[in-house]
C-alpha cells in the first residue's frame, strides 16, 4: 500500500493583502484581564519583507513565553538598582539620588508590578503602571481610602512605614492618615525607575520588546519659582545664625550663591579660596557646571570664622587642617558632611518655627530672580546657577518682580516723548461734576432753585444758563441736582 503524502507543518501567522500592502498577524496568547486573543501585526509593502516581519514576530512570541522562566520585574528592579551603583562611582549619578530611587521602588513599584513575570511584561506593565501613578497622584503612600492611622517602624532613625498593623505596637512616629497626593516630581521619579529598569532589561536581551515606551507618563513639574520675599528671607537668614554659627553660614551660603543644596553639603574648606574670595561650586548634577564663585568681604568673614571654629575643633581631637574638611557637617572633625534629608527637614521646622512655609530651594529661586531682576545678563546669570544653557535659566526662573514689571511700564512709553506733538491735545473736560468745590455756591443754589420752581429737566437748565452766557455741563447740571435730591421725578413739585 503506497504511502499518504504528509501534510506541510502548518504555518504560525498569516499574511493578507491589503490594497497594495500585506498585513502579517501572529498569534500572542490571551490577555489575562480581558480574556480575548492577542495579536502582533504589522503592514509591510511587498510579499517578502511580509514573510521576514512573521518569523520576526514568530520569534517575538516565542521569546516573550520563554522569558516567563527568567523571574519577575521585581526582580528585574533590584538589578537595575545595583547597576546604577557602578554611575555613582563614576559621578554619573549621586549617592542621595540612588537612595531615593532605591526608597520609591521599595514603597512604591516593587509592591504593585514587581509579581508581572517579564514574559507577560508587554501586555501587563501598562495598565498596571498607569493605574499605580493614578493611584500615588490620589494618596502619597497608596491608601485607597482605607488606612486611618500611619504605623510606622520603631527604633533610631527608621520610617518605615507598616501596612500591616497586626503586632504592631505605635509609638511616636505613628500618627493619623491624612491622604495627600504624591507631588509630581515624585509622580517623575517613579516613572523614571519604571522605564529605566524596561530599558536596562532590553538592553540586556530579557525582553525583545521595550513596553514602557506606551505608558502614558505623568505630566513633568512646573517651574514655576516660588522665591519669598525679600524679608521672609532675611528671616530665615537671622533665624539659622540664632540656632547656630554653623548652621548661619550654610543658610546665608544657599542665598548668596544660589547654589542647590547638594552642592553645598559636598563643599570642603580647600574649595574656598581666601586669596581670591572666591569658592568652587562642584555639581554632580548636571556635566560640566562646577563653577569657581566670586563672593563678597561679608561671606568670606563668615567662611574665615567658620575655618576658625573646625579648626580648634580638630585640635581638640588631636588633629590639623588638611583641607578635606566639609563646611557642613555633624561629625567634630567635620570629616563627613551632613544628611542632605537633615539639612531639609531642619530648615523646613526653622520656617515653620518663624510662620514660613519654605524649602531649601526656596532660596535658590530668590536669588535667581533677584539676579535677573537686578539686570544681570542671562548668560552670567545661569553660569552663576549652573545651568548648561541659559535658556534653562530664562524658562525656569525669568520671574517678574512686581518693582521690575513697573520699571518696564515707565521704559516703553519714555521711548516715545518726542513723539508727543503728533498726537491731538485730549478736549478740556468740565469735572466740576467730580470735583464740586470747583462749582460756585451762589450758580448751584440757582440750578436747585430752577428745578423746583418751574420743574426743568437737567438739559433745559443748561439751555437756560447758556443763554446767559454761563457754559455748564448738562451732568454737571444733573450732579449738582443728585447731590440735593433734586433728581427723581417727584422733586420738582416741591416748592423753595
């Protein structure tokens, strides 16, 4: 008996003309919320580039099934986080940054994506990660309505906030939940660890596909400088000498320099030149910024006090100046600088302590304004704020004051004077209505007295009195009535 011919292996996807062009359509699985079938298509422009887009996305499929083995984006997560720490090495990224990436994925991404396997990453990670900023963008730590009390971690320097009560017991930390929304550069740091880690792991060959690239990113914050006022800042200024000579000096520091406060924490003694009076500004922030500051006679006495004070400082310990000593800082031998949280919270308390409601950036913004306001060049002024490009100084910190809005008004129409004698003289205006001292008392009496005797209206009495040679105003006429009473309809009977 001859054998039966075998049938072709049928083929994984279809390609379908469609006018002049061909549709490819792969089948990728069910979507796990909806239930409905998956499709990846394309539309290619001949047969032959159809075939190669099918085993591409053939490929596609079987690469997203096989990634399912590889672990979760959790997991992913807390890779992307240890290779960032090779940019913190390289001054590509500061320690405190890294920090607060590694906080928000702990708190935030981790807990609601981090069980998405990496093979159903594609069709998951949107909604999911759309859905956690809606949720963060209505409460900062993702209540949804029911937490009533923040239980927080016991013990020295731990907020770590429990969503989990049971065997908790509350200490000083734990207070009642008020929801507040996340702010939006939260809301921008969040999506920032999202679509670095989906970046990272395509790079890396786990995914074929990048998904974040279809999330809908939450909107950038505005910058919108929120400077105080020029005695709001010289309180805060007095108010930090009160605490303390050291904390002073690192106040009046962030508003005569303009700088971030990063960067003044990260200063030492040897980037002060007392030769010069000058300092240099080192930014890890943004490449090349760091920037040598000239300074007045005023800060260098401060700073020359402050060298002064960590200097016996060390001498007490048994040790000398080498210049590596930071301006701020809480150890005695001023060999580490402080906590950049610390230095925020403390000088957040300090405002609210004298009724301002500020921030250390606060400062930075009124000394940008103040310089742009005081006429100083776009171009000196963002090399002085460190900004790459003066465009960012004009976009983020161009603010009007109210002194500067008025020199403009008095500027334009200064330009114009000798332009004057083209214009018509304005018409001489009777304002004896306004001004009613200008009226005599003998002619009002006589409007008064006319309107009661014969009854005339406002315009006949001005007829009246133009006939005799008095020119009035017909309101002028009806002002001096008004202000006897004399005006309504049923005045004129009355008699004198």
């Amino acid at each position: 008996m001859a054998e039966q011919p075998r049938k072709p292996l049928r083929t994984r996807g279809s390609i379908l003309p469609r006018g002049k062009a061909f549709r490819v359509s792969v089948y990728a699985g069910k979507d796990p919320e909806t239930g409905k079938a998956r499709y990846l298509q394309e539309t290619c422009p001949d047969k032959a580039t159809a075939e190669a887009a099918r085993e591409r996305l053939v490929a596609q499929v079987d690469a997203e099934r096989a990634s399912t083995a590889k672990g979760s984006f959790g997991r992913a997560v807390l890779q992307w986080l240890d290779s960032r720490e090779d940019d913190v090495h390289t001054d590509e990224l500061t320690a405190e940054t890294l920090r607060h990436y590694r906080n928000l994925a702990m708190n935030h991404v981790i807990p609601v994506l981090g069980s998405i396997t990496l093979g159903g990453l594609d069709r998951e990670l949107v909604p999911a990660a759309e859905r956690l900023y809606r949720d963060i963008g209505k409460c900062r730590i993702r209540c949804e309505g029911r937490m009533k009390v923040e239980h927080y971690a016991t013990g020295a320097g731990n907020a770590h906030l429990i969503r989990n009560p049971s065997g908790h017991q509350c200490g000083g930390r734990c207070k009642p939940h008020v929801c507040t929304r996340a702010s939006a550069s939260t809301l921008h740091k969040v999506h920032g660890v999202v679509t670095g880690t989906c970046a990272t792991i395509f790079r890396w060959g786990w995914i074929s596909a990048n998904p974040s690239a279809r999330i809908k990113a939450p909107k950038m914050p505005k910058g919108l400088p929120k400077a105080p006022t020029t005695v709001q800042a010289a309180a805060l200024v007095n108010a930090a000498f009160a605490h303390d000579g050291d904390w002073g000096t690192a106040v009046w520091l962030l508003l005569v320099t303009s700088a971030r406060r990063g960067e003044i924490v990260r200063t030492q003694l040897k980037h002060v030149d007392f030769e010069r009076n000058r300092i240099f500004i080192d930014s890890s922030k943004v490449d090349g910024t760091s920037r040598w500051m000239a300074l007045d006679e005023a800060t260098m006495a401060l700073l020359a006090a402050l060298r002064t004070r960590i200097e016996k400082r060390r001498n007490l310990a048994g040790l000398a100046i080498t210049g590596e000593e930071y301006l701020y800082s809480y150890k005695p031998d001023h060999s580490k600088p402080g906590s950049l949280s610390y230095f925020s919270n403390r000088f957040k308390d300090m405002g609210k302590a004298i009724g301002i409601e500020t921030h250390p950036h606060a400062l930075r913004h009124y000394a940008a304004t103040e310089l742009i306001a005081g006429g100083v060049d776009i171009v000196t002024a963002a090399r002085r704020l460190g900004h790459r490009a003066p465009s960012t100084t004009a976009d983020l910190y161009a603010a009007w004051r109210p002194e500067s809005d008025r020199r403009v008004a008095e500027l334009i129409p200064a330009t114009l004077v000798p332009l004057t004698h083209l214009q018509p003289a304005r018409p001489a205006r009777d304002r004896s209505a306004e001004q009613p001292r200008r009226t005599d008392p003998d002619l009002e009496k006589r409007i008064c007295d006319l309107r009661r005797r014969l009854g005339w209206g406002p315009r006949r009495i001005r007829n009246h009195l133009a006939a005799e040679g008095i020119e009035k105003a017909e309101s002028t006429v009806w002002q001096i009535l008004k202000r006897h009473g004399l005006n309504t309809s049923n005045s004129r009977s009355e008699s004198p």
